[in-house]
C-alpha cells in the first residue's frame, strides 16, 4: 500500500514537473522550429519614400514590394567597417555592430528572420538598405549579424530569409537561438569570401566633380529625359557638378540628366533617393557597364 502511495505521488511530481516545463516554453515564445517568438511591433515605422520604386541595376530590374509570405534559401554575405557609419537606403547610418541587413526587394525598413543553415543559428534583422547586387545572393548581413549567425570567418554561407512584417521606428534587431546542430554530410561549397567593395562616394547630389568623360563601367542616377538640350542643361545645373546632359541611348529622341558616376551600386541607390527628394520622383538607377 505504501509503495503504491509512493508511486502515485511521484507520477504526480513528474506531471506537475512536465506542466511547468511547458509552461516554461510558453513563457519564451514557443516560435517556429522551436525557438522564440518575433517581435510583436506595436508601432511599425513608415516604409522610407521612394524605397519602394522600380530600379535597375546592370540591366536587371528590381521591384520592391510587401511581401508577407516572402520565404526563401540562399547564400548570406556580410559587410563591415568599409561601410561603417555611411548612410542606408533608409536614411539611418549603417552601424556594423547592429543586428541589421540588406536587402533587394523587401520594404524599408522591415523585419527578417534569418536562419542559418549549418548550425540552426537564427536572428531577427531589421532591413535598412538595398543589396546585395551580386549573383547568387539573396541578403547583405551586418559584421554582427554574420557574428550571431556564425558566418563571420567564413563571409558566406546558405541561409533561410522569412519575412516578419514591419520593422519598429528603432531597432528590432533580436538574437533568437544559438544552438548548434550537426554540420550536413555533404558541406555546403562556400564560395570566395566576401570582399566588400571599396567605401562609396558620399551620397549626395553635390560633390566633387567627376572625370571630364564620364567611364563606362559605373553607376548612375537618371534623373528625368527632355525633349530639348536647354531644358536638360537647366536641371543639370540645378542637380550641380555631378550631373551630365547626355543624349539618350539608342534611337531615343531627346536628351537624359544622369548623376555620377558612382562606385557601386549601394551608393548609387543612396544618390537616386537624395534626387528624387529634391523633386525628381522618377528617377532610376542605372548601370553603365
């Protein structure tokens, strides 16, 4: 009789004990795939104006757009210190030891969870810029991102990208778990390091003035076609010493304003956005390479 009193009290202790450890879970979220809960933005900052225009880069055409069911795999990049404290697509100032990231398509700003898909390392990303414009690429991490992923030596590595939704006025940027799983059989082939580009031209429309012919191979802001060369001539002036009249491409009539040239196609991004703020909602980046 004792021994069965002993047993129901410990069956006892060990459903109570399991009913804890639940509730345990539940007070950390219980999120997808076992780890925490996003973020619950209660008061989503406003997507950034002119973010979410068509543009182009080397001849390819990105479309940003709400994309709530946005979930892909793809191979992650990182950017540091070249860039460090340079504005963003969004106007904020890239900070490498925030949990932040770019992206081509996605709102600005908004929310990611990224998971790496070696160690089953995941994060929140706040998306504050555009990129990253290299073939085969789906998002630009911060130094500290790429840390909390564990993609920090390697400078690449495959992801998963999900959305979140709107990203709050500040931050957003959260660790979500740190375990490591076992590494695949067959290891992911890591590409060449990456390398960041060299530290762009401020993004202003007013700098210094670019070579008497402006090269080929570089980027460009357009900021509207005219059908005479007086009137293109005007709008240059008023763009400053940057600008070009060019006649346009082709068998087009008529003349183009271009900005540039720009060193890569971040900074060029950042130089449409300070042109379309000064009354030129149209125009685009191009490429000239």
């Amino acid at each position: 009789m004792k021994a069965k009193m002993t047993a129901r009290l410990l069956k006892g202790v060990l459903v109570v004990a399991a009913f804890s450890l639940l509730a345990a879970c539940a007070s950390f979220g219980g999120g997808r795939d076992g780890g925490l809960k996003p973020p619950v933005v209660t008061d989503p900052a406003p997507i950034v104006s002119g973010t979410m225009r068509p543009y182009q880069i080397r001849g390819r055409w990105y479309r940003p757009a709400e994309q709530p069911n946005y979930d892909e795999v793809g191979m992650a990049s990182w950017y540091g210190a070249q860039h460090n404290g340079r504005p963003t697509s969004t106007g904020e100032r890239f900070d490498m030891n925030a949990l932040t990231a770019a992206h081509k398509t996605l709102p600005l700003p908004s929310l990611v969870e990224v998971t790496n898909r070696a160690n089953g390392r995941r994060v929140i990303l706040r998306i504050n810029d555009r990129g990253p414009f290299v073939d085969g690429r789906i998002i630009d991490l911060s130094r500290a991102a790429a840390e909390e992923l564990g993609l920090l030596s390697q400078g690449v590595g495959e992801v998963r990208v999900r959305y979140v939704g709107r990203a709050p006025r500040q931050g957003g940027g959260t660790p979500m778990r740190r375990a490591e799983v076992a590494a695949p059989a067959q290891p992911i082939s890591q590409p060449t390091p990456y390398l960041a580009v060299p530290a762009p031209v401020q993004a202003t429309v007013v700098a210094a003035a670019p070579a008497a012919v402006p090269p080929a191979a570089a980027y460009w802001v357009q900021a509207g076609a005219y059908a005479d060369q007086a009137s293109a001539q005007r709008i240059a002036d008023r763009l400053g010493r940057k600008a070009w009249v060019q006649n346009m491409p082709g068998n087009g009539q008529g003349f183009r304003v271009v900005v540039g040239p720009w060193p890569d196609a971040s900074a060029a991004e950042q130089a449409r956005q300070a042109v379309a703020a000064r009354g030129f909602g149209d125009a685009l980046l191009i490429s000239g390479g």
